[in-house]
C-alpha cells in the first residue's frame, strides 16, 4: 500500500509580533503570525492501515512492528512509523518493551475480564437511566440497534458486524448524557476489538446476538429496567466466557 507523500508545514506569511516586521500587503500583522499547521494526514493513514490488519486479524497478538519492513510496505519514512507506532501503544493495540520494540499487545484472560467489568459498569448506568433518558438519547439507541440487525440480515463483512455491535453498546453508554463516559466506552470498544480479531468462531453468533439485542430494547421500551440491568449483566458475562473460551486463555 503506498500512502500520500510525507506531511509538510504551512507557515503563515506575516509579522513577527517581537520584531514589528509587516507581512508583504503592508497591513498590520495578526497576532497568530508566529503559528502553525503541520499536515499529519500521512501519520494518520499509517495508523489507520495497522490498525485494519490487527482488526482484521491480519497482524496477530505478539507479531513484532518493525519499523523499516512496516516504512518500506507503507511507502513511508521511519519517522512516520514511529509516530503511528506510537498512536497505537497509547491506544492499547500495540506494546513497546526496552531492547524489544514495538509489538501488537497480547491479549490475556485477565485484561478481557477487566475490559467486561468496565463495560458492565458504563452501559449498566446507561440502562439504568432509560427512562429519565432523552428521546434523542434513546432514539440513538433504536438508530444503532437498527444499523447493526441490518448488517446482520444483509450479510456484512465480520469487520462491520463487529463496529455496529459495538456501537450499540456504545449507544447504551450515550443514556447517562456523559460525554465523557462514552469517550472511555470507545477507548473499552478499541480494546475489544483487538480481541474480537482474533477469535474467528464468534461469528457463527451474529444472528443470537442481533435477537439478544433486540430482547433487551424491549425489555426498556416496556418499562422494565431492572430486568434489561439483569439481562445486560448476564449477556456481558456470557461474552466474557465466550472470548475467554474461543481464545483459549
């Protein structure tokens, strides 16, 4: 894959607000004369790509990233790597160890266990919160629920079927009304997908979980919160078993 030329710096033209010089109108200067903007699009699809191969599974846990094999295949520089190298360690998708490098993070039981409590934590609140929810917040809900039994009916790729169902639970989060929460549910979300990638039998669930998510909206459109809790509880210790399982951890 070849990606666009190496990001360049677009410096603006005018006076420097300690020399007092004029930009070349003659007009006074801006005070932002001194910024400016760096073009990172050629990190930004680096980090893309890697990322792609690990969700799609291509780039297993614990495969060493190489910056000079990865800068050739990319048709970037070092430098560019390095810098998507680094996006994807604070992400939580790649590990960098002393005299080691950087590799794609392993997964381990325990990190999934966690990852599960967190999200029963977050979309728990959400679900809780239904009926004092907006009708835009549970409106998304409906819109995500939607897009992803969609994608389930029409056959879409494991890939897609992964982001909409995921987005869904998302949606649950976006319940509280904190931006916030949902921000670490999509930190949660970048997690378990580097999970999901790995486990080529959860897709035999696609159509069970697209009947399970439509069972727990029902559950809130008929006013019955304490039994979706429950019912959520019990859906995200089954995923947790079930990516344990599949992973063999």
């Amino acid at each position: 894959m070849t990606v666009p030329s190496e990001p360049v710096s677009i410096q603006r033209e005018g006076k420097n607000r300690h020399t007092g010089a004029m930009n070349p109108t003659g007009a006074a200067a801006s005070p932002f004369g001194d910024l400016s903007l760096e073009h990172s699009s050629t990190t930004d699809r680096a980090a893309e790509e890697l990322r792609r191969a690990i969700f799609d599974g291509e780039l297993e846990s614990g495969t060493p990233l190489r910056e000079v094999a990865l800068a050739a295949s990319l048709g970037v520089s070092r430098p560019t790597v390095r810098e998507a190298l680094t996006r994807l360690v604070a992400e939580g998708l790649a590990s960098r160890e002393p005299h080691r490098g950087v590799s794609v993070a392993d997964i381990d039981a325990e990190s999934v266990r966690d990852v599960c409590r967190a999200r029963w934590i977050l979309e728990g609140a959400g679900v809780r919160r239904w009926l004092k929810a907006t009708a835009a917040q549970r409106h998304l809900v409906h819109t995500a629920l939607r897009a992803y039994t969609s994608a389930v009916h029409e056959g879409a790729s494991y890939r897609e079927l992964n982001e909409r169902h995921l987005a869904f639970h998302v949606s649950l989060v976006g319940l509280t009304g904190s931006p916030r929460l949902v921000a670490t549910a999509n930190a949660l979300v970048v997690e378990l997908k580097l999970a999901l990638a790995q486990v080529e039998r959860l897709r035999r669930n696609a159509h069970d979980q697209a009947d399970t998510h439509t069972a727990l909206v029902a559950l809130l459109e008929a006013g019955e919160v304490d039994a979706a809790s429950d019912y959520l509880r019990a859906h995200l210790a089954d995923a947790e078993r079930s990516i344990i399982a599949a992973l063999g951890l």
